[in-house]
C-alpha cells in the first residue's frame, strides 16, 4: 500500500482511546465525534448500532496467536458515511462483543478498527486490508500498536507499519 493509501485510510483527528464500558458507550463517544468531524451523518449510530447487532464483527484472533487480543471491526453502509477512512478505537477496558463467526458466542474485545466507508464496493477491500496487517504484522511489532495509550502513538504505529506485511 502507497503512503497515499496510508494517509487516505487514517487520520490523526479520529484516532480514539476509549473508556467506555460497554459497545453502545464506545459507539455513541466515537460516533458523536465522528459526526461533529463531518466524517459521517446524523443517523450513523442508530444503524451502525443495528448492524452490530444483526452482523456482529468480534474477531477471535487468538487463531493468529494466543497472546493476541480480540478485537472488532465495526461498520455500516456506505450511505451513512462521508468519507473512506479506518478508525482505530484502542479499548481502556474490555468490552462484550459477539463473535463474527459464531454469533451467539460472545468475546471481550481490547481494541476496534471501525471502517468508514463511503464506496459500497470497497467494504470488502478495507476488511482484506486490516486483517492482512494484523495476520501478517509480526507479534513483535503489533503488540506496540495494543500496548499503545495514546492517540497519537496509534496513528504513529498505523502510519509506520500499515503497509509492512
């Protein structure tokens, strides 16, 4: 991926360390920043929360490695977003989601990857992008990114490794 496609992807503005609590708490403080930013519209909490809970995106990632933390990889249709862009929400606590592969499981997640996505083609090609860097990023370098505290140390990590498979 070019550095343009970097810059493109991530944005240092939308780069979140979360305290919420529970899914709902996390997507109304991003979703609410989000739409004051004019990265989405007013409604896109109402159907990001409704997708959610029709096509849950909780990834066991202990597949890749055990010493890996689950995360998510929430998003919604392209016509509730204004612009192309990963949001990278590092979790202060775990928080429930369910299982993308077995819905009725549920998993505590520590950190999300919400895709914003305003090409109804290219959901798909955002999803294939995050999950190769985080199966094929060395455990060495990646736990940097899940130990990171700090927005700018998250967008620093992204825009330093994004590309690196």
């Amino acid at each position: 991926m070019s550095e343009t496609a970097i810059e493109s992807l991530f944005d240092p503005k939308i780069v979140y360390v979360s305290s919420g609590t529970t899914r709902q708490a996390v997507f109304k403080e991003v979703a609410d920043d989000l739409v004051e930013k004019g990265y989405v519209k007013d409604n896109f909490l109402d159907n990001l929360n409704s997708r959610e809970d029709a096509y849950p995106t909780g990834m066991d990632l202990s597949v890749v490695g055990s010493q890996y933390p689950n995360v998510a990889i929430p998003h919604t249709e392209a016509n509730f977003v204004y612009k192309r862009r990963i949001v990278p929400v590092k979790l202060a606590h775990p928080v429930e989601f369910h299982n993308m592969i077995n819905p009725t499981q549920t998993m505590t997640v520590r950190f999300l990857f919400m895709i914003l996505n305003n090409d109804p083609e290219g959901q798909a090609n955002v999803l294939a992008e995050i999950m190769e860097f985080l199966t094929h990023t060395p455990w060495d370098s990646l736990q940097h990114l899940f130990a990171s505290d700090s927005p700018e140390e998250i967008f620093d990590f992204l825009s330093t490794n994004f590309d690196e498979k």
